[in-house]
C-alpha cells in the first residue's frame, strides 16, 4: 500500500473517532457548537472514504474504458467533498440560529469537558490535516487536497468552539456559542465553496492555470531556436494530478520525419521537467508560408 492511501486510512480512523467523541460530549453538555463539530467530523468521515476509494480508482492504468486514465476520479472525489463541506456549514447555520431564537441553560456546568474534548480534536486534526496538505500538494492531488482542507476547516471551527465554550464558562452568557458556531460555519462555507470552484473546472476541462500555461509558451518560444516555426493552437486540461497538454506546432516544410519526431520528444520531456505529471500530444504542421527554403534543407540534413 503506497504512502497516499495510508495517510488517508489514519484521516478516516481519526475522523471516526473525534465523531464519536464529539456526538457524545455534544449531547451530554448541550453545546451547540459541540454537536456541529460531530457533524463535521462526520463529514470529515465521509470525505475520507470518499478520498481513499477515489486515489485507489485513479491510481489503476488506462484500460479500454477509460482510456485516459481515472484521474477524474480524484476530480470527482475533491467536489463532493466540497459539497459536504457546504452542508456541514449551511447544517451549523441552522443550528445557530434555532439555538439563539430558543435558548438553553445549563452549559456552563459541563463546559470544561467540551472544553478537552476540542482539544483534543484540534490537536489530533491539525496533525493529520497538515500531513494531508503536504501529501496533496506533493501528488498534486485534488481528493487528498479536500481531504487536508476538510480536517483545517474543522481545525478552525473547533478553536472557534473552545472560544465560545471558554466565553460561556467565564461569562455564563450561553447565547455566546452559537453565535461563534455562527462565525465558524460562514468561513467554512467559504471553504467549501472556494474547493467546490476549483474542482468543478477540472471536472469541466478548464485549462490549466495561468502559471502552467506561461511555462508551456516559454517552452515552446525557446525552441523556436532549434527549428521550430511557430505555435497553431494550445489546448490544456486537468484529469486528477495528470496535466493533459495538446498542442499544434509548425516545423519547417523540409524537416524529416525523424527529426520532427526527435523534436517533439525533446518538447516533451522539457513540459515534464517543468510541469510534472503530464500527458502530452503534438500535432506537427509543416509551415507553408516559410520563405527560407535553404534554412529548411539545412536543418534537414542536421
């Protein structure tokens, strides 16, 4: 089993654990914000399983198929956890404000039990959150990627929590928890929403970001010194961590055929170099309008 999937087996087994921890503790001292957090832990849960099933599916070779690849399903994995990022959120808005329109006493009593349970939670999350992260990023990994952002968005509402707990405690004002849980829920959804973009335009094929494509040009104008004419079209996309690239490129009319091909890997092995993970096509067009025909016999012959 790689290093990828077993990160995302200790996400699940924590993320099961503080769910059932926190549910408890919730219920036991009444806090609202307690009873979110076992929601978003449970979310958490969910995103984790739905993270590993999708990085063991991407992870399998081309087949008939699917013949390019299961990257998308990286893809498809990092949107629904986004989603499940909103309706935790938009679960903890609700449950705010129902707590601020019918009040309950009483939390002050139980509040430091709440108070560990949390920190305990933000400990053991913003562990596995920042190992996720780093994994994601490592692997360009959109599933792995949620997955972090799922376990630092509940980081950040648990802290915010333990501020409300603390604030009730020392202030026996009870109304102060939800209104914290209120604050916690709108960054979440926040979250949500930002991760839910970013993966939607893989899904859709949105070409790669500005920054990739800056590359690829600077790639390509450098070669112009070594016998390529021009540049016709480039076409970009994203499936899971694989960067597609198609482009059509003039060569001069005379260059033979090996030494277009001997070209084109050069190009190719260059777009991996700076790139990673890339899956490159390129469509040689031979360059009708060159006017330096001498030019063109030499390079064929080089």
């Amino acid at each position: 089993m790689d290093e990828n999937k077993k990160i995302i087996i200790v996400s699940v087994l924590s993320n099961g654990s503080l769910t059932v921890l926190k549910l408890i503790t919730g219920l036991f001292t009444g806090s609202v914000g307690l009873l979110s957090e076992a929601l978003h832990s449970f979310g958490d849960f969910i995103a984790s399983f739905i993270a590993f099933f999708s990085v063991v599916e991407s992870s399998k070779p081309a087949d008939i198929k699917h013949q390019f690849g299961h990257g998308k399903y990286e893809d498809m994995a990092g949107f629904i956890e986004a989603i499940l990022i909103i309706i935790s959120a938009l679960f903890i808005l609700w449950a705010g404000f129902e707590k601020i329109i019918k009040p309950e006493e009483g939390i002050e009593i139980k509040a430091d039990l709440a108070i560990l349970i949390m920190v305990l939670s933000v400990v053991i999350n913003l562990i596995v959150g920042k190992i996720l992260l780093q994994k994601g990023k490592e692997a360009d990994s959109s599933a792995i990627l949620g997955d972090g952002h799922h376990l630092m968005a509940d980081v950040y509402s648990s802290l915010a929590v333990i501020l409300g707990l603390v604030a009730v405690k020392i202030t026996n004002i009870s109304i102060l928890d939800p209104v914290i849980a209120i604050a916690v829920a709108i960054m979440i959804l926040k979250t949500g929403i930002t991760l839910a973009s970013q993966t939607a335009d893989s899904l859709l094929d949105s070409s790669l970001p500005k920054d990739d494509l800056n590359k690829i040009e600077e790639i390509l104008e450098n070669y112009k010194a070594h016998g390529i004419k021009g540049v016709k079209s480039i076409k970009t996309s994203k499936s899971g961590s694989i960067k597609n690239i198609v482009l059509v490129i003039y060569f001069p009319c005379l260059m033979s055929l090996k030494n277009t091909h001997t070209l084109c890997d050069k190009i190719e092995v260059e777009l991996e170099r700076k790139l990673k993970n890339t899956n490159v096509v390129i469509h040689p067009e031979p360059y009708s309008e060159c006017s330096e025909k001498e030019s063109c016999k030499l390079i064929q012959k080089n």
